[in-house]
C-alpha cells in the first residue's frame, strides 16, 4: 500500500531485525507509532508498542490500512492503523493446505 514501509526483515537469518519485524513506518511515522488491531482489539506490546502477535496467512479474512486522516477513537498514535479481520470458525472439520516460499538472491 502506498506511504506503508516495512520495519523488519524476514530472512529468519542472523540479519533478522526481531524488534521491527511485523512493525511498519505507515504514513510518515516511524516504526512503533502504528497501532494494530486484530478483531477490534488493540494488539500492541505495552514495551515498545510492536505488534504483540503476527496471525497465520490463513486466518486473516481482510485487513485494512488507514495511513492518514483516522478518527479521533484511534488517537494517540503518530502512524497508521492496521485493522485485521480474522475468518470465523465452525462446528465442522474444515482444512487448507499452501506452500510458501522465498527465494533468497
């Protein structure tokens, strides 16, 4: 999304930034200034204010980033805002499988 960079790498490698990783410079701020919200809960670390927990691809419903103009109820944070939805669950055995990979040049 335009005016959102990302904090951290994840090359899962000495050179991995753990504090950024999941952060993002959204709107100008600097990293740890966004707030992120999983199902309308606030999900950041008290500590350093980074993102408290990192969802599965395969639960996420939709996201939405607000990198500018939020409204007074997200006040107190000098980025952007990241509202995650995640997919509601059954009484029924469902499953999915995918493969993920990175070529590392």
């Amino acid at each position: 999304m335009p005016g959102v960079q990302a904090g951290g790498t994840t090359s899962g490698n000495l050179s991995t930034n753990e504090i950024a990783y999941g952060n993002y410079q959204i709107g100008g701020g600097f990293g740890n200034q966004s707030a992120f919200y999983i199902d309308g809960v606030l999900s950041n670390m008290p500590s350093n204010n980074a993102l408290a927990l990192i969802p599965s691809q395969d639960t996420v419903q939709e996201f939405q980033v607000t990198t500018s103009d939020v409204s007074a109820e997200f006040g107190g944070f000098a980025g952007g805002i990241v509202s995650i939805s995640t997919k509601a669950g059954t009484n029924e055995f469902h499953g999915s499988a995918y493969e993920y990979t990175r070529a590392g040049f």
